[in-house]
C-alpha cells in the first residue's frame, strides 16, 4: 500500500485569522484543502502580546509616522507557530519579488509560515533574528499582508501533486516557460461574427504548437518587454 503523504502545512501569523481561508476555501485550494493534501493554521498576533491591553506595536525610535510591530510580541508568536524545516516569509514590499520561479521554490517544502505586518512594519531586529525571507507580490502597497499572503499561498497550493489534475495544464501557463500564455478559445465556432482561427480546428497538432509558440512570443513582447528581454539574454 502507498504510503500517503502527509499534507502540505500553511502557518499563517496575522491581527485578522477571520480574512482566512477567504478564498483559499473554495475552487482548487479548496478541494486540495479537503482531500487533505494541505492544511492551513492561523494564528493571532496579538495573543502572544504581554500586557493586558494586548498590545502590539508601538512608535518607531528616530519619529515617523504610523506604528511598528514589536519584536517581542513576533518573537513570542513565531516560538509558538514556526517549524524550523519550513521556510519562514515576511509580507513586505520591500521584499524579492514573488514569481513563478519562487512558488514552486517554495513548494518543494513539506510547508511554510507566513507573518503577515500590519501599520507601517515589523521591527528590522526580529526579521534580522528570525533570517526572515521577504516578499512582496508587486510594486505597490497594501492595507496588511494578509491579501498577498492569501495570493502566495494559491499559486503554491497549485502546484503541489495531486492538486491539479493534468500536468499539462501547469506547463502550459503563463510565466512556465518565461512566456505570457497564448489566446485561448471555446464554443461557439461563430460568436458575435468573430471566428476561432482555423489552425485551432486543424488537428494538425504540429501546425497549433507553432501558432502558440508565435502567439505566446507576440503577447509577450507587446506586453511584458522586461519578460521577453530575459529570455533573449539566456539565449
């Protein structure tokens, strides 16, 4: 009898568990979370502060506005959630940027933990302690972590075995092959007067890759020059 494997751990440290799982419970993440093929575990911050009022930030040394997270409260939490085998990511735009290349970096684990900051940041000592990875979804800002943590975690959860059906569905997306994806099609042949392109209704399968090929190339050049420029440089 196979051996099952056990499932892929999600730790999530957050001021607001109740934003997850959000739309981690539904569509693929959902049904992989089901059939037990990953787990999520949050935990709130602010449980793990030492005073009565609960607290968990305080004003930045040197002024500034806004208020940053205290090391000791983060200390305190990450002794409680974080398993050493995993990887430890921090939500941070100032962080390496999230691709393709990183999700299935990081899904090569048996799971991850995620700190997700709120208000203007996390003491610079407890990311230093911690040798914090930091991550950031993109080149703008976010009310807290919480959205880019949810984001991180779908494209992970992707790409764990057993969670998408046809591996084939994988390797044809976008970034898998440094290329944007191609156009793509269905029924009806005819709608509103504009037509599927006959090379998709061809079964001449040599002729269908080349015109992907082409349009992969095309969209990509137009759309993302700094993706198409990498891939040139690497020829």
């Amino acid at each position: 009898m196979e051996e099952k494997k056990n499932p892929f751990v999600v730790n999530v440290l957050t001021l607001f568990p109740e934003m997850f799982p959000g739309p981690l419970g539904f569509s693929i993440p959902g049904k992989a979370s089901r059939k037990g093929l990953w787990e999520l575990n949050t935990f709130n911050i602010r449980e793990f502060a030492s005073n009565k009022h609960l607290t968990v930030d305080d004003a930045p040394f040197g002024g500034g506005a806004g208020m940053v997270m205290r090391p000791d409260v983060i200390d305190n939490a990450l002794k409680h959630s974080h398993c050493k085998d995993h990887p430890l990511v921090y939500l941070s735009p100032r962080g390496k940027r999230f691709d393709q290349n990183s999700a299935k970096r990081l899904s090569k684990y048996d799971g991850i933990t995620l700190l997700c900051g709120r208000y203007e940041g996390v003491d610079e000592r407890v990311i230093k302690s911690w040798d914090m990875e930091e991550i950031s979804i993109g080149d703008f800002v976010m009310s807290g972590g919480e959205p880019a943590a949810i984001a991180l975690v779908d494209c992970m959860i992707r790409l764990l075995p057993g969670v998408v059906g046809s591996s084939e569905s994988l390797s044809d997306e976008s970034f898998e092959k440094g290329l944007l994806e191609y156009p793509l099609y269905t029924k009806p042949y005819n709608w509103n007067g504009l037509m599927v392109p006959d090379v998709l209704r061809s079964g001449n399968h040599k002729k269908i890759d080349t015109w992907k090929r082409f349009e992969s190339e095309k969209i990509t050049k137009l759309r993302r020059p700094d993706l198409w420029n990498a891939i040139l440089s690497n020829e």
